[in-house]
C-alpha cells in the first residue's frame, strides 16, 4: 500500500446544509493536473518546536513546472516540482508556498530553535543550475539562502534523508559525494577518523586470498544499487557554510542522527554475505559530533539490502542503538546494544 497522501481527487462531492449528498461532479482533467501531492515517504510533515508551525513538500505536476528539470533533476520524478509549504497546525489556516515554484525543494527541517528551516533545492541558476544544494529559510526575515557551495548527494539511498541539526543549531548533517575516490582492490579503500590525531584504515583486501579477514571488509563485489552507498557524511555550519567531513570514502547504507542531536549512528557496508543475494554484511558505528571521535559498536551485522528501511533505530534517551537482523538461511532477530560499549543483546526472534 503506497503511503503517498494526493490531494487530488477524482470526484467533487457536494453537501448539503443537512449532510445529504446532492451531486457527484467529475473534476475537469485542468483541475486534476493542477491538483497539489503531499508526499509522505519523501517529505512528510516536519513541526517546529512547540508545534504551532509546520512545513511539508508539495508536489506541482503541472506540464509547465515539470517539463523543465525532468531529465535534470537528481531526485528524479519523486521532487519534481517539489516546494515547501509552511502551515500553523491549526483547521483551515492559511498555507504558505516559501520557495514559490523555484526548482525542485524536499526535505524540510526545523532547527532545534524553531527560526529556520533546513531543506535540499537544485534551484540555483547559472553553471549550478540543476545541482543539489543545501538551503536555508529564516522565519524573523523570510529570506531564502543557499547555505555555501556543498553539492548534496542524491541517490536511491539518500532521498529520503533530510539535513538534521546538531544540537547547538550551528550545522546540519548531509550527505555528500565521496572526496577520496573508490580505489581497486589491493589498496587502501577508506579512512576515517577513530580519535583525534589518530587516521586508521579501515577497508582493505587481499586478492590472493579473498576468504581472509581482511577481504571481508572490502566492499568491491557489490552491484551498481548497493555501491551508490559510498558517500561521505558531513556537518555544514549554516552561517559561513564550512564543511567538516565525519567520514570519508566509505560505502554508508544509512544513518541516523541521535534524540540528543550530538552523536550519528551510521551503518558501514563491508561486503556481501552471500553471492547472489541482498545480503550485506555491515558494521554498525556511532561518531561523537563534537570530537568526530568514530567507534565500531557492531561487527559483521547481516542486513538486507532494502532502501528507506529503518533497520536501526535509537532509544529515546540516546543510549541504546536496536537492530534487525535477517535474509536468506538468517533467523530474523533483533538486538539492542549500548553506545558506551559492550556485545549486542537479543531481545527478539521468530
């Protein structure tokens, strides 16, 4: 069942001051075609703390809006024509449109303060047009801004992302194309940061014997889907637009901003379990944004490859990361495992 909420629909029905029915009208196709689509699993409802105001993406479908990014846009067909509304969370107040048709705009979200609001546009002009970038709206000046010159990364896998604020309001963590290209086999593949001043290679793999430990580590046999994992995710000041890169050159199947907003969670594909199949095997990490310190919680955690699936989540105190584990000849199980450390816990199987 599409979780997908349009707005338009195929008959008008008119009421009576009684609730009787009266009529049933067929809507004109100008007026289906003009009809906006809230679309929740690429942009649903993001409310401002206190929860007074809202923003959520509206999708524009028609012939003229769309005809121009249609072959252009990264995001493809699912925010083509894309805008962000603002609305208070009260019956039948007025909607506001705060990109007013410009490119395409998803992925709302609210600073921890309520003054801004955070969302992806390719809406710059010029050698930038159609490219992804991050942008800002102030609610005190109703000014829109691009926040610096980061290109955004958009795949299968990051669509659905939306920038999320650190806890101080100062940065917001995206996605980003990788700076340190994939290497070949035999070589280092990745390196991020484990503590401060301390560089680790992480990745490696030996091609004459690729049953050794290391080769389990190399993500070199993944297909075209699954290696559109590989980006570098990053936290961007929204002020002066500096990036500051938290990984590097890795294969990260999803991530996840702690409640707290001071730690990601982020799940590190390492290989395939099985040949064939949709089995990754992945470790599960936690990286401390104030530090960048990176720390492996979870080794050789089997998932399935299933984009915008949450297969990690984290407890609401911040504490706690819990996972599923599943796929061909794995009994379906899910753990709970600490952020201070310590071997993951099951707490339910089939």
């Amino acid at each position: 069942m599409k979780r997908q909420l349009v707005l338009a629909v195929l008959l008008l029905v008119t009421r009576s001051a009684t609730g009787q029915t009266q009529a049933l009208t067929p809507l004109s196709l100008d007026a289906l075609l003009t009809s906006r689509e809230i679309v929740n699993e690429i942009s649903g409802p993001s409310f401002a703390p206190g929860g007074q105001l809202f923003t959520y993406t509206a999708l524009d479908r028609r012939p003229e809006r769309i005809a121009v990014g249609r072959n252009t846009t990264p995001g493809g067909w699912y925010v083509l024509g894309g805008d962000i509304w603002l609305a208070p969370s009260r019956a039948g107040a007025t909607h506001r449109n705060l990109t007013q048709g410009k490119g395409n705009n998803w992925g709302p979200s609210w600073s921890p303060d309520g003054r801004r609001v955070a969302f992806y546009s390719d809406r710059a002009q010029g050698p930038d047009s159609g490219i992804v970038h991050l942008w800002l709206w102030e609610q005190a000046t109703g000014i829109t801004r691009q926040v610096g010159s980061v290109r955004v990364l958009v795949t299968s896998l990051t669509l659905l992302d939306r920038p999320s604020w650190t806890a101080d309001g100062r940065s917001v963590l995206v996605s980003l194309r990788p700076e340190i290209p994939h290497n070949e086999p035999g070589q280092a593949e990745a390196r991020i940061q484990v503590d401060r001043g301390v560089t680790a290679t992480v990745y490696s793999f030996d091609p004459a014997n690729p049953d050794s430990s290391t080769s389990k580590t190399s993500p070199s046999n993944l297909n075209p889907w699954q290696r559109s994992a590989m980006r570098d995710l990053a936290l961007v000041d929204v002020q002066t637009g500096v990036v500051r890169r938290l990984t590097r050159g890795l294969h990260v199947y999803s991530q996840a901003l702690s409640p707290s907003r001071r730690v990601v969670m982020w799940v590190a594909v390492t290989g395939i379990a099985r040949p064939g199949t949709n089995q990754l095997r992945t470790d599960l990490m936690v990286t401390e944004l104030a530090t960048g310190t990176t720390r492996r919680l979870v080794s050789d955690v089997p998932l399935l490859y299933a984009p915008h699936a949450a297969l990690v989540s984290w407890s609401p105190n911040s504490d706690a990361l819990a996972y599923r584990v599943e796929g061909p000849e794995i009994k379906d199980e899910v753990y709970v495992v600490s952020v201070a450390g310590g071997p993951p816990r099951r707490i339910a199987d089939d």
